[in-house]
C-alpha cells in the first residue's frame, strides 16, 4: 500500500544542464559536468539530465579515437564520478557518454541514482558519421523504475523515431530523457525553434508524458549545434525553456509526474493510448517489449 501511495504523487525538479563540451578534453569535461550538477544540486534539482557524448565531445576524427575515449559502463571512470557525485547530493543523473563493450562502441546514456547505477541506453538511431564510429543500440528502448518515477532514455536522432517515444510509453513511462547534441537541419529557419522541440512537443502531447531534452552548444571541429534545451509537460506545452541557442545555462521545471499517468484521459470517452487500435497494428510494435500499465 505505502508503495502504490508513493507512486500517486511524484513532485520533482528538472534540470537540463546545457553545456559545451570539447572534443578529446574529457577530464575538462567531466570537471565541467560535475560543476554544473552540483549547481542544479543547490538548486533544488532532483533530475539532472545532460547532452549526449558530453564527457568525450561528439565529432570525432576517427574511430580510434572515438575508442580512447570510451569507457566501460559500469566501471568507467566518468560513471563512477557520477555516481560518487548522485550520492553525495542525493540526485539522479541522466548523461550521454561514449561506451566500450566488448570490443564494440555505442553512443550510450547512463541512469544513476543516490544508490548508484539504475540502468543504461544504447542509441538506437545513428546519425550520419556516427555510423562509421558506433554500432546501433542493442537494448531497444527500456523504462526504469526509480523513486522518482518510470523514466525512459533516448539520443538525439532517436527523438525522430514516433516509436521511440511509444515504446516509452507503452512501458508506462512518466518521463523520457533526452541527452542530444541537435544540429542544424536542412532547411531550418534560425529565427524559429528547432525541429527537434517540435517534435518534443507533439510526442509529449501524443502519448502524455515528460520529456526533458538537453542539448549541447558551441562549434566542434565545424559542427554547429542548436542548444535550446527544454522541459514539455505531459501536455506538450514547454514547462522550461527552450533554453538559449548559443550560451551554457540550466533550466528548470518543476513538475508533478504523476500527471502523465492522470491526464491520458482527455475527455470522458478518449484515453491516448487505451484508444490505440490494436486489432490493426501490434501492440508493442513487434518490439517484444513488456507492457505496463497506461
């Protein structure tokens, strides 16, 4: 009874550490990311989500040096840091990293709580030179069960996938974290909001959950990136940000999980995922993913 009570209500904070890391510079990088955790810490922050591959920088030359750079989850020295850090302030932390697993790369994202390491997310969807340094993500797409509620990962080029977020969903999902390194896309008009947001928006709203987004800034080895981290509620409206295109900062919401789960009824007769038509498309996608309750 007392565990169902926990999961009625679910008021954190997020913070979406928008940082420049530089490529090959990971000592100086880890330094920075754990500056900037413990500033969300003060602040109140109880999930800490940063941009993808933020400990290595994301432009790599070759794969070997993609390799030195990598490291092993768990074990690596930039996880550990982490995880020393989670526990000290008592936070969760969600961080993109370059991992080595038996001889193959991904481009992963790492779960850690005040207890150490939850649990870790290979990307799924390769962008472009990313395919020449990374092997495609293997776990599918899992949600983790934590105190602070079910929380799912993805990476950057992930969030164009409408099934990516579904699968959250479908495992009953509260909040998917999104580490990203956004990039220009053709076409885009610099005096909008990037694509990726929109997209945020739409897949918070189309399957009720929180997303929390936390991109990169800066140039690396020519390479722009968008910045313009945000937190949607479960109704697709922006909570928090987006956040500058150019410059390092945290933003911050703070929301009520539990709202994901009571507010997919939108009306008397329309639940957004009980309505799905499962007599016509499979029900998890044919991914062989377990449902939750939704």
């Amino acid at each position: 009874m007392a565990t169902k009570k926990k999961r009625q209500e679910s008021r954190i904070k997020v913070a979406c550490v928008q940082m420049e890391p530089m490529v090959g510079r990971k000592d100086a990088n880890l330094r920075k990311s754990l500056e900037m955790i413990e500033i969300a810490a003060a602040a109140g922050a109880d999930l800490i989500v940063l941009p993808e591959l933020c400990n290595s920088g994301y432009v790599f030359e070759t794969r070997t040096e993609a390799r030195a750079l990598a490291e092993p989850i768990p074990g690596g020295a930039t996880c550990e840091a982490w995880q020393k850090a989670a526990a000290g302030l008592q936070v969760t932390i969600v961080a993109g990293v370059a991992e080595q697993s038996q001889g193959m790369l991904y481009n992963s994202a790492v779960l850690i709580g005040p207890q150490g390491l939850v649990g870790s997310f290979r990307k799924v969807h390769l962008w472009n030179e990313e395919n020449l340094f990374f092997e495609p993500g293997n776990y599918g797409f899992p949600v983790y069960d934590t105190p602070l509620g079910r929380i799912g990962m993805m990476i950057c080029y992930d969030g164009w996938f409408p099934e990516s977020y579904r699968l959250c969903a479908l495992q009953s999902a509260d909040i998917i974290c999104i580490p990203t390194n956004w990039v220009p896309i053709p076409g885009q008009d610099p005096s909008r909001e990037a694509m990726a947001n929109i997209l945020c928006m739409a897949a918070a709203h189309s399957n009720s959950l929180f997303i929390a987004a936390a991109d990169r800034v800066g140039t690396e080895r020519g390479q722009a990136f968008n910045g313009q981290s945000l937190v949607v509620s479960c109704t697709g409206w922006p909570v928090a940000g987006p956040a500058s295109a150019t410059m390092e900062e945290i933003i911050y919401a703070e929301v009520n999980l539990a709202d994901a789960r009571r507010k997919r009824n939108w009306n008397e007769y329309n639940q957004v995922l009980r309505d799905r038509r499962r007599d016509v498309y499979d029900e998890m996608l044919g991914s062989g993913a377990k449902p939750g309750w939704y």
